[in-house]
C-alpha cells in the first residue's frame, strides 16, 4: 500500500512480542503466529511494536529483527503490516522509520513522545513531520494513547491542516475515550479519504457507530473472529447481534480488571488460548500469576461457548 490507494479498514491485531523464558526475542513464534491470526482469528492485518508488542521496552535493534520477521512471514499472507517507530527522540524514530521502509512494511504510525511533553498541537505536528520524511513513501498513522503518554492534546487540533506538513498522512489509531473528539476526528478525516482505527476493544461498537474505518487492539488476537462476527452484525443491521457480542468482550475485561488485568495477563491469555508460546513481558513488568491465568482463560472459554 502507498499513500493514497486506500483506506485501512477491519480488525487489525496489535501483536504481543514473542520472547524465550530468559528474556530474549523469540523469533520463530511468528510464523506460526501468522497462520494464527488468519486462519482462526479471521484478521489480516498487524500493528506490530506497539503497546501490546512492548515496543517501549524493546531495543532498536530488537524492534527491527521482529518487523524483519514479520514483513518476511507476512508476505503474501496478511494484508498490512503496520509498524510503530516512536521513541521518546526523534532521531530514533527516524531511523525505525527508514528502516520499516527498506523491509517491506506497508505503513508506519507514531505515538507522542511522552517524558519531555509536546505542550500544543503545533509541537507534536513538528515531531510527527520530522518521522514521517524519514519515509516518505509510506502512509502515516498518528497514535493517539493519552492513557499511557499523559500527552491529552485533542487529536482534532493535531489534524488541523496536517495535510500540508504530512503529505503522506494517511489517519490515526484513536486509543482513548472521548467520542466527541473521535467523532470530530471522524468528520474532518473522511472527506480526505483517511482511515480512523479506534484501539479501546470494549467500546469498539461505540466508535463504529460514530463511524470509525477499523479498529486495532490486542484482544483481535484472540477474539477476532468474534469481533469481526460483531461488526458484520452491526452493518447488516442485526444490531442486537452486534451488541450482545460487544457485552462479551466487556465481560471478559471486567472479569480480568478484577483480577488486575494488564499486559502480562493478556499475554498469557493469549499465549493459553493460542497455544503459542509468547513467553513473560519485559521488566519491570512481571508475569501473569498462573492462577489468575487459567481463571481468565476458562473465561474467555465459557464466554464463547455460550455464543
């Protein structure tokens, strides 16, 4: 995909990093991860060192290895392999952003650098610009996490004439929970044919009725195909479908927040459930107790087996 062929539209699954027990990438986990995703979940397409991948928490050096992997593996199988390249410099943004580009990835998004703050819209459209002509030749995502960056500017200001520093701008993965904002997101991107990818799983439906082009989040990873059952429901006019459906995944979370559901919990969800073996999170971080594990795997169980 090259800026202007499209909209990035459906479930896009941001992807957990596979490591070994002692810490290390675990590359070989991402074939199989591959296949995974597409013949049992129904997703297509990835967004790959994000919060969900950990990409934080993850070298240069290790972040191109897994977007290497996953270009390579991808190849010919999934329709997108989006790669987030923010870093708190922008020197290291760039270089994930030129080096996204030489191997193959259709996209690249950025998150707000988040220990020296932009304080305006204008400061974080600077910062964006300087990532995005380190690649000019890909579409480029704006990654909205206020939860995580503390970074609260509106997304409808940052969009104010982006066009015209960003001409590869292709729309943003809106990760928060103010639907007037994302509505108004919504209505300035869709004249320009942009995508707006929403990331809080459990108010997915919200946002599509708003009118969101996709969504991208971690429980896509497992609860794909159900989530795409959710929207196909949802514009075929089943709205009841579509809503009982978003009520499980909201069980499901609210269940797993009473057992303190984060990263770790939702890494060993998936590593349980999938079969694949994702291994611990990166420190400090620390792992999923294995009892709150099996508790909120046999969840996730019972909630599909009443669908």
């Amino acid at each position: 995909m090259s800026p202007g062929m499209g909209q990035l539209t459906g479930l896009v699954a941001a992807t957990f990093t596979p490591l070994t027990p002692q810490g290390e990438l675990n590359l070989p986990v991402i074939g199989p991860y591959v296949d995974y995703l597409l013949q049992k979940q129904g997703v297509r397409s990835v967004f790959v060192n994000g919060t969900t991948g950990e990409g934080c928490s993850l070298s240069l050096g290790e972040r191109k290895q897994l977007v290497e992997e996953w270009c390579r593996q991808g190849k010919g199988k999934l329709d997108q392999v989006i790669v987030h390249v923010g870093c708190l410099n922008v020197k290291d943004s760039q270089e994930l952003a030129r080096h996204a580009a030489s191997v193959g990835a259709d996209a690249i998004a950025v998150i707000s650098p988040f220990f020296f703050k932009p304080t305006n819209a204008e400061a974080l459209r600077m910062f964006l610009k300087e990532v995005a002509s380190a690649a000019p030749e890909l579409p480029f995502y704006y990654y909205h996490l206020p939860s995580m960056t503390g970074v609260n500017l509106e997304v409808r200001a940052i969009l104010e004439g982006i066009e015209n520093q960003i001409p590869s701008f292709r729309g943003l993965k809106f990760s928060a929970l103010d639907l007037r904002d994302l509505g108004q997101c919504i209505c300035y991107c869709r004249p320009r044919g942009w995508s707006v990818l929403y990331g809080v799983d459990e108010q997915l439906l919200g946002a599509v009725a708003l009118g969101v082009n996709g969504a991208v989040g971690s429980t896509y990873n497992y609860l794909g195909t159900t989530m795409n059952s959710m929207l196909s429901a949802f514009e075929t006019g089943d709205v009841a479908l579509a809503r009982n459906l978003q009520f499980k995944l909201q069980e499901l979370i609210t269940f797993a927040g009473s057992l303190g559901f984060g990263l770790p919990m939702n890494k060993q969800l998936m590593s349980e459930f999938s079969g694949l073996q994702l291994g611990p999170p990166r420190l400090p971080l620390l792992p999923c107790p294995p009892d709150h594990g099996k508790l909120i795997v046999q969840k996730l169980r019972d909630i599909l087996a009443e669908q």
